[in-house]
C-alpha cells in the first residue's frame, strides 16, 4: 500500500467523531481491524 493509505488509516484511528458514533465494543474491533491493516502496510 502507499504511504498515504497508512495515514488515512492512522488518521481514521484517531479519528474522535468516528469515536461518538459507535460503542466501545465497535470501535474496540475497529481499532484491532485498522491495527490489522497498519500491519499489513507495514510489510510491503
């Protein structure tokens, strides 16, 4: 992936609105999901 996809990924983990909107078990998987994809950038 390209530098810029790691960002928007980091940026939607920090993301605080996203935060209001769902419950702490949502976003708890959320941040495992985005954690996942971080990962997987990382890598290539």
């Amino acid at each position: 992936m390209m530098k810029e996809s790691l960002l928007e990924l980091t940026r939607q983990l920090l993301d605080k609105k996203t935060v209001k909107k769902e419950t702490v078990k949502d976003y708890n998987d959320r941040i495992k999901e985005l954690e996942a994809q971080i990962a997987a950038c990382v890598k290539e």
